[in-house]
C-alpha cells in the first residue's frame, strides 16, 4: 500500500509543482511521472524496511 501511495502522492505533488512553475501540459505529466517514480520506490523501500523489522 505503501508503493501505491507513494505513486500517487508523487504525482499529485509533482503535478502541482510544475503547474507553480507555469508548465505546459507536458512538463506537468513529465513532473508528475518523475515524483510518481520517486515517491514510488520509497514508498517501496518502507514497505521493505517495514518487513523486515516486523518480521524479520
């Protein structure tokens, strides 16, 4: 859940930055998948870390 969220926190933010910025649309789907990226491996890198202190 973490990873999904992250994604779509990353491009909500990342959206919203380059529209401040005063993008196009184009710069604002190349912001919002740059930060979906992002945010999508920390979110995956805490899922991991999570498991492995719970579980492991």
């Amino acid at each position: 859940m973490f990873v999904i969220g992250g994604l779509v926190l990353g491009v909500i933010v990342g959206a919203l930055t380059a529209r401040r910025r005063g993008g196009k649309p184009a710069d604002m789907a190349q912001y919002a998948a740059g930060f979906g990226i992002a945010f999508g491996l920390l979110g995956l890198f805490a899922t991991l870390i999570l498991d492995r202190l719970l579980l492991g």
